[in-house]
C-alpha cells in the first residue's frame, strides 16, 4: 500500500508577522539548499504595479536576498502580454530595479530559448508545449501569486500564475485546453515553493478589473495545488468547480491529504464577490472552447483592441441604463 505524502500549507497573519519573518520560514523550510539557480515567477499581469493585482517588487527583493545567500543564480521570469511586452511591466512596476538591487536578474521569457515538450500517450488534443529553457534548466522554481478571481475561470492563483511561463503572447489560443495546460506546467515545473500574497486580494472580474479587498494574510506551501485549494476555500469558493478539480483528479490529490498550519483558514475566509458574468463575458468564454474561433478572433492585436473597446461600451451604457 502506498503512503500518500502530506501536503502542508502554512496560512500567516501579516498584523503579527513581519513580511520578511514570513520569507525566512518558507525559504526554510522547502527544498532550496544549494541550488545553483532559482527560478522565480512574479504575476506581473498589468503593466504598473497595482496592489493585489500585481506582485509586490519589495517582498521580490527580500526573498532574492533570503535566496541569494545560499545559491548562485536568482531569476526572475516573466513572458509579453498579449497588450504589452512584459519588459515595459518590469520597469513600470518597478520590479527590475527592485530585483537588481537585490542581486537578483531579470528575463523576457518570451526571448529565451525554446524547449519543445511533448506529451506521450495524452488522451487530450494538447500533444506539446514550447517552453523556456531557462526553466526547465533551473535547480528550483519559486512560484509568487495572488488571490483572485477570475471573470473566465472563477479562480487565479498559483497554477494560473504559471501559465505566464508559457513564452508565446499568443498563449491565449491554449484557452480551450486550459486545464490540461495547468496540469502539464504544475507537473513539469514542480514548484519548490509557492508563497501567496494575500495582503490584498481581488474579488469579482479579476484578475485585473476586480475590487482590492484586504485579507492581511500570507500562504505558503511546497506544493502549489494544495496552497490553491486552502485559497480558494479562504475565498468561500468550491475549489471542486474550477479547473483545480481536474489537476486533483488527475494528481490523486484528495482535501484530507492537505496539512493546514498558522492562522486557521476559517478564521480569516471572507465570501469574495464572484465575477459579473456578462454579455462580452459569455462571449469569451463561449469563443475559448473552440481552437479555431479563438484563433480567428484573436489573431491580431487590433482585432482584440476592437472587441475591449466594444466591451466597454457596452458595459458603459449598461451602467447608464441601470441609473
């Protein structure tokens, strides 16, 4: 009989616990001794640093610092955005000076090298993945995500995060196979580390447009299925209802198998506002179940500028109608 491995997810209260305390203990106690390079992944989903939305550059930095004296080598990755290259993200956040005081480096993902990765005997439609070199190459990989939702997909948190590793801009015609992509970068990367900012969170149509809401709370894990399950219940969400299901289903991963520590997760859960579904809203998520409707409606730029553009006139005109 095999012995399931348990799964700890340790929950910090941030009105107790000094930010860099809350490092300290997470690099402590993963897997991170002498690695020569370590990955790390910010969520760098908007071109400016907005709390909640983006990952904080100073927590970036102090965990470099924590990293860089005991490896060689910290990177710090993200890929371009569909809307902005992610080197205009690194400088308007303020996350490359902030990584580079620290002694850290950053990259463009999406001008790395190329590793094809194939998927044997897969049952599904998604065969490969062209992914960085720089981290299937790396010793360790540290994932840094935030708790929000989502408009598509009810949830983004930790696996979400690492579909920025994906380095194509154009890694929105994978929608359709979503959560068999999640599922192929959580059992490739492995993350040694994940450790979730939810001083702030964002509720209803994240992970961008949603409403900061302050949780005052950090989580971290070795194991970033299991820090999304305790997230999402801390957001009141049935973690069974969204693509987290499938990786579960797919890993054997059951709830019982997750070791909560710190704060308990029902002393700090607050029912976060679920996303407005909306007419632009269904139309997307109706246009990303088929592969070739989202690659004829969003194989430009311009064509994408043109629907944000009719989204929010719609949603204007709704506002005014309703007052």
């Amino acid at each position: 009989m095999t012995v399931k491995s348990v799964k700890p997810v340790k929950i910090y209260s941030s009105k107790t616990s000094r930010l860099v305390d809350v490092l300290k203990e997470a690099v402590s106690s993963a897997d991170l001794q002498n690695k020569k390079r370590v990955f790390i992944k910010p969520n760098l989903s908007h071109p400016e640093y907005l709390p909640g939305v983006v990952t904080d550059p100073v927590l970036t930095s102090e965990l470099i610092g924590l990293l860089r004296d005991r490896n060689s080598e910290v990177i710090v990755g993200e890929s371009d955005g569909f809307n902005y290259p992610c080197n205009v993200a690194f400088d308007k956040t303020g996350m490359r000076k902030a990584v580079e005081k620290a002694g850290g480096r950053v990259i463009n993902l999406s001008e790395d090298r190329i590793i094809e990765v194939k998927f044997n005997n897969c049952d599904t439609p998604l065969k490969r993945l062209f992914l960085p070199k720089t981290i299937i190459d790396a010793d360790a990989i540290i994932d840094l995500p935030l708790m929000k939702t989502h408009e598509f997909m009810a949830y983004s948190g930790a696996i979400k995060n690492l579909f920025g590793c994906v380095p194509s801009n154009k890694r929105i015609y994978l929608h359709p196979y979503l959560p068999e992509v999640f599922y192929r970068l959580y059992t490739l990367f492995k993350p040694a580390l994940t450790v979730m900012d939810a001083r702030v969170g964002i509720e209803g149509n994240g992970p961008t447009k949603g409403k900061p809401v302050k949780m005052d709370i950090m989580l971290s894990s070795p194991d970033a299925l299991a820090l999304d399950i305790v997230a999402a219940k801390i957001m009141k969400l049935n973690w069974k209802d969204t693509y987290l299901n499938y990786i579960a289903r797919k890993t054997d991963l059951q709830e019982e198998d997750i070791s909560e520590s710190g704060v308990l997760a029902s002393d700090v859960a607050r029912r976060f506002e679920p996303p407005h579904i909306d007419v632009p809203v269904k139309a997307q998520m109706f246009i990303y179940k088929h592969e070739y409707l989202t690659k004829m409606l969003f194989c430009s730029l311009d064509i994408v500028k043109l629907f944000q553009k009719v989204t929010m006139t719609y949603r204007n005109t709704s506002i005014e109608t309703a007052a």
